[in-house]
C-alpha cells in the first residue's frame, strides 16, 4: 500500500526567543491535523525528526509530539536523526510503515530549536555530524569550501554562479511568507567579500551560507486506499535514499556520486528524465551544494552548472526552477525540520496551493534533502493524486 500526502502545517522558519522546541512541535502538529481534517486519535503511530546535537538539552523528545492532541496519547512515537536529512528520515521511516501495511494513518513532525545558542556554539553542534576521527577541527563550512574548491581546480571558478544561486534563492523567499529572510540580496554584494559579507571559510562568504533557524514542519500521511476521505492528495512516484562514505578523504567532491545516484535511481523509479521535473526544492546548505546539485539533476552536463546557473535556467521561467521556496538559503534550515518542508514545499506545487511561489501547472516537483556532505541523500518525485 502506497502513502499519500494529504496534510502539512508549517510554522515560519526564524529566531523565535519566546517559543522553546516542543511549541514548534505542538504548533506544526495541530495545523497538519487540521490540514487533514483528522484527529490525534485518527493516527496510528508518529515520527519526529530532530538533529539537536547539543542544540538544546531535550535529547528525549519523541513524545512531545504526542502532547500537542489528547488523542496521540498511547500512540507509538519515534525520534529519528540523520544530519541535516533527519526530516527526510522520518519521513521516509513513515513511508515505509505504511508500505508494510503496519500502518494505515501517520504523522510526521520534522523540528528543531537552533537559536538558543550562540553561532559559535550552532557550528560546533554541527560539526559533530562529520567524521570526528579526521574532521573535528572542521566546520561545515570549511567542508564544503573543499567542494568549491575542487569545482575552482577543476573546472572554474564558482564564485559568480554561486552568488547567482544566493541573489535567485533570496528573491524567491520574496515569495514565501514562511521563509525566514525577506530581504533581497543584489549580485555586488553576494560577490565582494565585505564587513557585511565576510569571507567564513575560502571562498564561501556569509551569503554562500544557509540561515540558523527554529522551526517546525508536519505530514500526515495515509496509505493510498483512504484517499476517498481527504479533500487533497499527493503521492510519492520516487523515494530513493543513497548513503555515501562519511569521510570526506573517502569521496570526490566534484562527482557528488551520493546526490548523483539517488537522483538517478529516483528518475528510475518514476520512469522520468530531467526534463519531466516541473520544479526541485534541493538542499542547498551553501551555494556551492546547489551548484553540484544542478548539475546533479542534470540541468546542465558537469562541469557546465555555472553557465546554466548564470543564464537563468534555474529561475522562476528557467528549464527547471529551483528553490522557490528560497531554499535553506533564505526560507532557512531548521535542520530537523528540513526534509519535512522541502517535501511540503513540493506537495504544495503540485496540489496547485503554493500560493504566490506557484509554478502554473507544475506537475512534477524533484525534492533532494542532504546530511552531510553528500552523506545521506534523499531524493523524492512527488505528483498530485487527487
């Protein structure tokens, strides 16, 4: 049996100082409920996502999922992690309880709470998600400037395609009232290293970077023999998971092979090309990962993501638009939520309910959710079924 979408709640991604993560949790809870037109008594079992990594103290959280409804109590619920693809982890969990027929109504919560510390401490957290034996004196940043790099030696600089990525994906968060950053961003800026736009790890500047972020972001999934009994319905015609080797010594940064091949496979499944995909929300934790991801849809051939880039066949009226949501870059990252949004942002499109960040007639959306760098791929074909 098959699971269908057929409800999401999402709170704005931002610094919420008044709201801790269980607030973000119950918030996005009951609005998925809602969307659904269920109760917590409807559900069968629940799944969060939460990376947390020392972000906060609370590291036994699944059951907070559990107070946002009085009927969730006694419900089976489940914490996942997976890096920063920890929402598509959960999500795929789900899936795969629905597939067996253990379940028939599931509730998945991607969530987490990042601004309770400071950015020195948010990046430490993060960094834990590398291989410690050879990178704990590394940041994320610094691992993905090995990525810009190597486009750099190989190919050619990166950095115009890259600050074309930054300028597109803070104009399409524009769009978003959900996202965290509303501010356009011109191409000058995101180019010249500056007071306002330091240069965090050669050559990756501040606008290179994704946003710290709290947030929450909630599916209700059902197997696909209830569809009769919701108003709205998506259903997955892809769900690929492809792990890479954790260390980065172990992977060629310009081959992406993890991004590369869970895209292929999910190609595969549907039975579609590139040029099927009405739109693809990527993970794009730094630019220089959308870039590759570009190329990894195949929007362009290696090494040719930049022109592609920089003609604009990644915007709003380009071949295949990315991010309209504004991406990790501006819509934010809430790292358990992520994967969760992503795939709402897609459902949303294709359901024709994306609002002002709508592509007409969109019937295909492409989610590629990523942890680490190119670790754990997550790549889904989401189509409208009702």
């Amino acid at each position: 049996m098959e699971p269908l979408i057929v409800g999401w709640g999402h709170t704005k991604f931002g610094r919420f100082d008044g709201l801790d993560l269980e607030a973000l949790i119950h918030a996005a809870t009951r609005e998925a409920l809602a969307s659904a037109g269920i109760d917590g008594k409807d559900v069968d079992a629940a799944w969060l996502g939460h990376f947390n990594s020392g972000l906060i103290p609370d590291s036994f959280c699944s059951s907070m999922v559990i107070g946002a409804d009085p009927g969730l109590r006694y419900k089976p619920a489940t914490r996942l992690e997976n890096a920063c693809a920890t929402g598509s982890a959960a999500l795929y969990a789900a899936i795969d309880a629905i597939r067996s027929g253990r379940v028939k109504v599931a509730l998945v919560v991607g969530a987490e709470k990042m601004t309770a510390l400071d950015t020195a401490g948010v990046t430490r957290s993060l960094a834990y998600a590398s291989y410690q034996k050879e990178e704990s004196h590394m940041t994320f940043p610094a691992l993905f400037a090995r990525y810009a790099q190597a486009y750099h030696d190989e190919v050619g600089d990166p950095a115009v395609a890259m600050a074309h990525i930054a300028v597109k994906n803070h104009e399409n968060a524009m769009r978003n009232p959900l996202a965290q950053m509303h501010k356009p961003m011109s191409l000058e800026f995101c180019l010249e290293p500056s007071e306002k736009n330091p240069v965090i790890a050669d050559p990756l500047k501040v606008t290179d970077c994704s946003l710290i972020s709290d947030g929450a972001a909630a599916i209700v999934l059902v197997a696909e023999d209830m569809a009769s009994d919701f108003r709205k319905a998506a259903r997955f015609r892809a769900y690929q998971q492809v792990n890479d080797f954790l260390p980065i010594a172990a992977k060629v940064p310009m081959a992406f092979e993890g991004p590369r091949r869970a895209i292929a496979q999910a190609y595969a499944q549907a039975g579609v090309a590139a040029a099927d995909i009405s739109l693809a929300e990527v993970h794009d934790c730094f630019t220089i990962a959308e870039l590759l991801m570009t190329e990894a849809l195949g929007v362009a051939k290696p090494g040719q993501g930049r022109e592609a880039v920089i003609a604009g066949e990644t915007r709003r009226d380009g071949t295949l638009p990315i991010n309209l949501s504004g991406g990790l870059k501006a819509k934010g990252h809430a790292i358990g939520a992520t994967g969760v949004s992503m795939h709402i942002m897609a459902a949303r499109q294709v359901l024709g309910e994306a609002s002002d960040m709508q592509v007409p007639g969109a019937k295909l959306a492409m989610v590629v959710n990523m942890g680490g760098d190119a670790v754990a791929n997550y790549a889904s074909i989401i189509e409208a079924a009702k």
